[in-house]
C-alpha cells in the first residue's frame, strides 16, 4: 500500500523542482548570451549594448531602473549608457521626478540598431523554436511561472530590506 504524499513531500518535490529549474533558466541565459554575443559582435555592438538597448526600446529610463530589469550593477549598465551617448545611440535627459538621476533613451539610431539586432535574433530564435517544438503558450506558461518567482522572490527581498 502507498502512502499519500505529505505537504512536506511536496514542498521537498517543488524546493527539488526549483533548483533544476533554476539550473536551466542559467544554462539557458548563458547559452542565449554566447549567441547574443556573437549576433551583436557580427552588427558592430556588444551584448550589454544590445541589452541595455532592448530595455530602453520600450521607452526612456533612468539607469537604475534598466539595471534593475537586467539585474545588474547600476555602475555596469552607466558604463554602457554612456558608451551609447557617446556614440549618438542614446540620449540622456533630464528626469522631471528625479534631477538626480538622468532618463536614457534611444535616438533614432539606436531605435533602429536594436530593430536591427531583433531582426537578426528573431531569425535564428524561429529555427530554434522550430527546432524544439515550442508554442508561444508554451512559451507564456513559462514566463508566467518565471514571473510568478521573480515577483515572489523580489518581495522577499524587499521585505528582508524593511
């Protein structure tokens, strides 16, 4: 006769599931930076460039906000804000909430790097997909439950700050 699991069994099955996942989400990052790496270094720009660029394709940001989203240092991602200023892919502009702390957007250039660079990934992104056999609801149940972690895990933090 089987027994029933319990909820610690479970909760040892999920803190199990948790660390594999996150096992994969790294090795995924990881693998996904080599060939954004090598997609952005065959376009003339960087990784970082091509990430911070992405962030602030939605719209302008302070520094501190991009590093946030892309879970970085602020320092890091100044280093590449400034780098797009000085190469007219970006602007920084003063934020009206915050002297502070400058806003950082896209040029017209830079706008159109990244729609470069998207263009680029998005072709060899499909054959990957193909390849695996993904669906796009696949792909939002898992950006929901990657969500759900990021979400759970930053009020952690911001409780542990309080």
């Amino acid at each position: 006769m089987s027994r029933r699991p319990s909820k610690k069994d479970d909760l040892e099955a999920s803190l199990v599931a948790y660390r594999s996942l996150i096992a994969d989400v790294y090795e995924l990052a990881g693998l996904s930076r080599r060939t954004s790496d090598e997609l952005a270094r065959e376009s003339g720009q960087t990784a970082a460039r091509w990430h911070l660029m992405s962030v602030l394709s939605d719209g302008p940001r302070s520094v501190s906000r991009a590093a946030l989203r892309l879970g970085l240092a602020r320092q890091s991602v100044q280093r590449v804000a400034d780098e797009l200023v000085r190469d007219g892919l970006a602007t920084s502009t003063p934020d009206p909430d915050d002297a502070r702390a400058p806003k950082i957007g896209l040029t017209a250039a830079g706008r159109q790097a990244t729609r470069d660079l998207f263009a680029r990934s998005d072709d060899l992104r499909a054959r990957q997909l193909t390849r695996c056999g993904l669906s796009s609801s696949d792909l939002d149940a898992a950006r929901r439950t990657l969500r759900s972690l990021c979400d759970s895990i930053g009020a952690r933090s911001a409780d542990a700050r309080t």
